[in-house]
C-alpha cells in the first residue's frame, strides 16, 4: 500500500494544491472557449427574424458553468443544452431566473 503525500520535501506546492491550481485553470479555459462558441454562434444565427439577440449570456460564469458542469465539460455539448435551454425560455415567454430576478419575486411575496 502506498501514501500520498501532500507536501515536497523541498517544501514546495503541495500535490492537492497543485491539482487545484490545474483544475481552476481547466474551468477558466473551459468558459472562454464556450463564451468564444457562444460569440461564434451568435454571429452565424443572428437575424432579423429574431432581431439579432443573443443566445446566451456569456458574462455571467455562474450561469455557463451549470451547462458545463452537466456536459461534463464539453463545450460543444454545452454549447447546444444552452441554445436550447434558450429556445424552450423564448417558446414559453418565460425569462432565466437569475439571482437579481429571484431576489425581486422572493421579496414580491412569491415564496
């Protein structure tokens, strides 16, 4: 049986440290390039049918990493559960409920 160790003996950065470190900057990399798909897709589908709105939000981090959470990372399959998220939302005249947007109907008295 072996251990993992959590420190160098030279006192470096600590192995979890390290991993950490590694996966913050998947994620970092993971939401530029589907705020770069999303930029890429709004491009190629806007019209004037839809009068050139946006699929998506792509500043709010919180928002894209749920879609990439559940694709498991995968900025395409992201990509493609956000435009049709989108889709059902404009099809039911329903808006996302962002934080700003819940705290306006939790104080309406909703819940």
């Amino acid at each position: 049986m072996t251990s993992t160790t959590t420190s160098t003996p030279s006192g470096g950065a600590s192995i979890k440290q390290v991993q950490v470190e590694e996966t913050e900057a998947l994620v970092s990399e993971r939401l530029l390039q589907l705020r770069i798909a999303i930029a890429e897709h709004d491009l190629r589908h806007s019209s004037k049918k839809r009068g050139g709105a946006p699929v998506a939000r792509a500043d709010d981090d919180e928002h894209l990493l749920r879609f990439l959470r559940v694709a498991k990372f995968d900025v395409g399959k992201a990509l493609r559960k956000l435009v049709r998220y989108q889709a059902v939302l404009a099809e039911f005249g329903a808006e996302p409920l962002t934080a700003v947007r819940f705290k306006e109907v939790f104080d309406a008295g909703v819940f």
